[in-house]
C-alpha cells in the first residue's frame, strides 16, 4: 500500500511481544498503528505510539469502532493464542479465538473496505512430514501441523486466501520461526507470564532468577543432538511485517513468506552463546524429549527476500542474545516489574 499522510493501520494484539515491535516500526516509518487488544497477555505499557483500542478480536461491534473512529487503511493481524501445550488442553478455545477470531475480523474488513491485511502466521503449520530431519523449510512444503495451535494458523491462512479470492482482498500471511531478543532502546521486549521460550528461560537459569534450564532430548539426529531452530530477531521481524504491508499485490492475491535466518542453531548453542554474553555458566539438565518436537526447523527464507526485498539484519545468535539480555536485567514491564495497581489483564473467556 501506499503510505499517505500517516496512514492508520490497525494492529490487533499491538500490546504484545512482536506486535509492540511492529507498532513501533511502522510509527518509525510514518505509519499511525492503531493497537487493538483485549491486554489477556499484552501489556499496556507495551502501547507507547499510538492509540489503544481495548476489545477482543471476537467482538465485531469493537472491531468496527476502532477502524471507524481511526480511518484504518490496513490491517496488520497478531491477536490470537500461541502457546502450544495449551492448544493441545484446549483445542475448542483456540480455534474460537484464532479461527473465529480471524473470521469476525475479515468481516468486518470487508464491511468496511479495508482491502490489506498482513496475518501474523507460524513455522507451526508445516510439522515434519515430507521432510529429512536436517532440511530447510520452503512455502511450497507439505502442511502438517503437530498441534492444535498449528491447526489454526493453517485453517486462519485457507480463510484469508478463501477472502482475497471471493471479495478482492489482498494479504499476506508470514510465516515465522523462532522469534527472539528485544528492542535494543529497552522500552519493549519479551514478557510471557509464563515464559516458555528458551533464550529467556536460559538467561534467567545464568543469573540465578530461575530454575536451571532443562534441555529436552539430546538423541537427535542433529551435530550435537539436540533440536536446531531458526532464530529471528523480533527487530527483523518488525521489518517483515512493514515490508509485507508495502509490497504490491493485487486485488484478490493471498501470498505467504518464511520469515527466518535459514540458519538453524541448536539449544547446546544457545546455552553456550548465553553463557559468553552473560559471563555466567547456565545451569542444566537433560530430560525427556517432548511430544511432537521435530529435530529441525530452519526456514528456507529466499522468497521473502526476493519478493519482499526483506532479509534479516541483526539475527546473529549474539546479537540476540545480547538484546534479551538487556531486557531481561531490566525489564519495562512483565513479571519483572511492578505492575501499576489499576493496570488491567482482563483473562479471555473460555
């Protein structure tokens, strides 16, 4: 699209980890990101550059005030649930809240003639079917989800693509890997609660703020055994989704991007990393594999790059690691800081 005099896009669940860093950017860029969150798992403090609507991404009525009273031009879509054990307790409330979720959206997108949309989608929807346990991940692969999670997102792109063919929509969805790190000025970054993702957990376990890390599995057939990932730093990430705003599609095209490095690094190397840049040994144990962990998801990210213009710029593993370090001694918000006594989580019902 093209960016006028401080087009408003909305930025449904902007008040949360990467759509705070894609809020940001996209003022950086000339943008009005208008938040919309229901702060279940966002954080207010996290809405520092332009308007919070609070509402839940069900709420049609909500969802139309916000593009009404903004002007929104586009839509960039975060709001959902992500953890995947969670889905596999409570596969019901996922496909309500990301499926349904998506559904009452685009409706109201299309009642209003906004015709961009950028949905934030997931590694999660390939699994590991058709593939070897070391082999890089194109768009074009087979999709086999290994959690309800997954499931969704899958379902939520095949309802996108369905929208752009029938009503002239155009969209991207990305799909990302590993998200990682923080801003570097500190004023937003990883906050969880509880956090599962192992660059913080293992900054955590060296400075003596956590439990030691457990490292699940080390008989993979991965180099050192354990499971390779492909890390992405949330800045790079940001920069995908203002990219896929600003890329030329037409009425009606659905395309989707791996945002990844197309490197895959392994939880033994991000225990070393972690314990160079903080100067101190992470302690850890070895456990039990988990329950459909694939040995290897590294992206295939050459699409991005040569339809997007995009690639990634400061996902070195130091890198990384560096700036969750520097948010995680000293966090702006989450459960290392003091939330204000009238800040509101209000819990998404089930």
């Amino acid at each position: 699209m093209e960016r006028g005099d401080k087009p408003a896009i909305l930025v449904t669940g902007g008040a949360g980890y990467i759509g705070a860093h894609t809020a940001k950017l996209l003022a950086e860029r000339g943008f009005l990101p208008v938040v919309f969150d229901n702060l279940s798992t966002g954080f207010r403090e996290a809405v520092r550059w332009g308007p919070l609507a609070h509402g839940d991404i069900r709420n049609r009525a909500a969802l139309g005030e916000a593009i009404d009273a903004h002007g929104v031009k586009a839509v960039v879509h975060f709001a959902g649930l992500i953890e995947v054990g969670r889905s596999v307790a409570r596969p019901d409330l996922f496909w309500e809240v990301n499926v349904a979720g998506t559904t009452a959206l685009l409706s109201v997108m299309r009642e209003r003639g906004v015709g961009r949309l950028v949905f934030s989608s997931s590694a999660a929807v390939y699994g590991q079917a058709g593939r070897g346990p070391l082999d890089t991940i194109a768009e074009d692969a087979d999709k086999a989800p290994a959690s309800p999670y997954g499931d969704t997102k899958l379902a939520a792109e095949w309802l996108i693509r369905a929208q752009c063919h029938a009503y002239g929509l155009s969209a991207v969805a990305l799909r990302y890997f590993n998200a990682a790190a923080a801003d570097p000025s500190g004023q937003i970054g990883e906050a969880h609660e509880p956090e599962t993702h192992l660059i913080p957990l293992a900054i955590a376990a060296a400075l003596g703020r956590g439990k030691p890390l457990t490292v699940f599995g080390r008989d993979f057939q991965t180099p050192d055994g354990t499971c390779l990932r492909d890390y992405i730093h949330v800045g790079d990430l940001a920069a995908a989704h203002v990219a896929a705003l600003e890329v030329e599609l037409a009425a009606g095209e659905f395309e989707a991007f791996n945002v990844g490095t197309g490197e895959g690094r392994s939880v033994l190397e991000v225990v070393e990393a972690v314990g160079r840049i903080t100067g101190r040994e992470v302690p850890y144990s070895v456990g039990a594999r988990r329950a459909g962990d694939p040995p290897s998801l590294v992206a295939d990210p050459s699409r991005a790059r040569r339809r997007l213009g995009w690639s990634a710029k400061q996902s070195s593993l130091d890198q990384i690691v560096a700036d969750a370090l520097h948010w995680e001694s000293s966090p702006a918000y989450g459960a290392g800081q003091r939330a204000p006594a009238d800040r509101r989580r209000p819990v998404i019902a089930a």
